[in-house]
C-alpha cells in the first residue's frame, strides 16, 4: 500500500470515529414494515394508550433495505413524481430557542411554511396548517423519531381534514385540487442520528398500503401501514442542514401523479459515537390547488 494510499485509510478511520462525523452514501439497514393482525379484524392504533388495552393489534416485519443518497441528486425528484421534495438555501427568522416557544413557532415559523409552500407548489392558492410535531432523539423528550415505514393520511382521512380544519369552504375546496404536505426539516443539523428516509412514489404500489384506523379520544382518523415489496426504492437526504427542506407529500387528490410517500426515521450504523441526536420538526398544511 502506498503512503498516499494509507494516509487516505488513515483519514477515513479517524473520521468515522470522530464523533462530529456524518454519514453519507448508499447504505443497506434494516426498515420495520406493517403486518397484518393476526386476527384478521382491522388494524388500528390508539393515539393515547388506553388502559388495559394493547396500542395497536398490527405487527411488524422487518426487511434490509439499500437506501441511495439524495445528497447531490436534490433535482431528480419532485412532488407530482416522487411525492417528495427537496430544497436547499431556505432562510427562517427562527434561532435554536425558539423551537422551545410553541407560540413563537406559530407566530414566526409557521407563516414561513405558509409561503414557502405557495412559493413552491405549483397551482397552489391556499394553505391550511392544521399542527406540528417537534421531535427529539432522547428518552426524556415527549415524542421521539418514529421507526416504522408509514403514510401519514389516505384519502379518506385527508377528505376528514379538510371539514375538520376548513368547515366554511370545505365542499368548495373538496370540488378542486387539495393536497397534505408535511414539511419536514432538522432543529440541530447537520442530523447524523435518525436520520429519515422515504419511498419514491412511483415504486410503491397501492396494493401494499393498509389504511390504519388512528384512535383519537374524540375522533378517528386513518394512516396507512406499508409492506414490503423489493421493488420499492428509499431514499434519504444525508446530512440535513438547518437551511434545507424536505417536503413530504402524503396524499394528492388529483388522478395521475404520486400521491403519497412511505417514510421512517431508520438507525444508521455509521452513526459515530457521542454523535448528537437529532431534533426536527414537521409541519401539516393542506394545500389547495
């Protein structure tokens, strides 16, 4: 081996065992799939764990599944193919403190999303965020990243959203375009832990989508567990960056398009140790037109 030829190994070593180190590239892991109840009844899952009885009566399954690396390829996707989108350079008013003030999220970042999604999706004319999620990779924090390949809505719930959260307008909203996005980006980048990765749409065939009942105290909703198939093709955007978003697109009402992306927080084994955890947050809006 030359010296050049070790200096490079040795390099490389040392990186990956330093702990600011972040991973990048192609990488095969291990993703949790829906299975099926046993029971044959249909699958549901309780939003608030009831007493006596069991959260969700579906299982998993799990599969190794390579994942590519969007990082250097962010405009050979987008939103009516792949039902997700990347973006790069995207400037907020928000510190790292705020994202502890839920009214300081509301009152600056949200109206952030409110723009960026009308400046970014073609045809849009209106947009309705309906909540947020903040979440944390550590035990003490309220919600954690979710490590099951799933669709956040289907068409029936997305139907539910627009009465629920646009009652006045909802049957002239319902004869037009009407979309949910999540828009997805990280508090503390560049993520090196837990980071998410997502399906393109056009490989996942509808067939292997299960609507979920989504148990709420005072209502159902519905999501969909997702099965495996080889064919399906992942995705994950290495190293995400404070500056950078991730649009999510969980159903399309319009025929003809990708209309929903499976995704999950999956365990990177290069994850060096004493590398942070990550903290990201993602908005709901429906999105009309």
């Amino acid at each position: 081996m030359s010296a050049t030829q070790t200096q490079t190994t040795t390099t490389k070593l040392v990186s990956e065992h330093d702990s600011t180190y972040v991973p990048r590239g192609r990488v095969t892991t291990p993703l949790n799939f829906f299975k099926d109840p046993e029971d044959g009844s249909k699958p549901h899952n309780y939003v608030e764990p009831q007493e006596g009885i069991p959260q969700r009566n579906f299982g998993m399954t799990t599969a190794d599944v390579e994942l590519n690396d969007a990082r250097g390829r962010e405009s050979d996707f987008n939103l009516d193919k792949d039902a997700f989108e990347l973006f790069q350079n995207v400037k907020s008013e928000m510190t790292y403190d705020d994202w502890a003030d839920d009214e300081k999220v509301k009152s600056t970042f949200y109206p952030e999303v409110v723009q960026f999604l009308l400046d970014n999706v073609p045809g849009s004319h209106k947009v309705t965020l309906f909540d947020h999620t903040i979440r944390r990779s550590n035990p003490d924090a309220p919600r954690a990243p979710v490590t099951r390949v799933h669709v956040d809505q289907t068409a029936r719930s997305t139907e539910w959203r627009v009465k629920l959260h646009d009652p006045e307008q909802a049957d002239e909203l319902l004869k037009g375009r009407y979309r949910i996005i999540n828009v997805w980006r990280p508090l503390n980048g560049p993520v090196q832990a837990s980071p998410l990765t997502f399906a393109s749409a056009e490989t996942v065939d509808d067939n292997d989508l299960v609507p979920v009942e989504h148990r709420y105290p005072h209502r159902t909703g519905e999501t969909a567990g997702v099965r495996y198939q080889p064919s399906q093709k992942f995705y994950y955007w290495s190293g995400m960056q404070n500056d950078e978003r991730l649009f999510l697109k969980c159903f399309d009402s319009q025929e003809g398009v990708g209309q929903r992306v499976p995704h999950s927080a999956f365990v990177d084994h290069r994850t060096p140790e004493g590398a942070k955890g990550r903290e990201s947050i993602e908005v709901r809006a429906l999105v009309y037109g």
